[in-house]
C-alpha cells in the first residue's frame, strides 16, 4: 500500500482530508511520514509529536494510519 492506496481507503471510510496529513507541515492531525530509515506515524498537535510509532515500510504505516482513523485493519 502506498500514499495514494491510504487516501483512497480514508475517503471511502469518511475521514476528512484535514484530519491525517501524508508529509510534515506544521498543522494538527495524523501524519504519515518517510524518514531515513523508514516510516513514521504520530499525531502532531501545536507542533509537539504524540505517540510516535516507527516502520520499516510505507504499506505498514499507511496500515496502521488507516487502523488509527477508522478502527477497522486494512
């Protein structure tokens, strides 16, 4: 699964395109980010990071996001 797969499955779950953000900026919601060494997931509020969760692999974080905002799995 890539960015574009995760998009597609959020709209059809109903979650707003404000509330998860595929690249860092400085707004609140969930973010799915590449990093150096793979992938991160957290929920960036007042520009302060919670609940971190790193992955090896796009298809695994965009897996988890979609997990975080609609509590259903892939």
């Amino acid at each position: 699964m890539n960015g574009e797969t995760m998009k597609a499955r959020l709209d059809e779950a109903g979650v707003h395109p404000d509330e998860y953000h595929q690249y860092a900026r400085p707004l609140d919601g969930f973010y799915v980010v590449p990093m150096a060494l793979g992938w991160a997931v957290y929920y960036q509020e007042r520009g302060v990071k919670f609940h971190e969760k790193t992955f090896m692999s796009e298809s695994a974080a965009c897996a988890y996001l979609i997990t975080l905002l609609t509590g259903r799995g892939r």
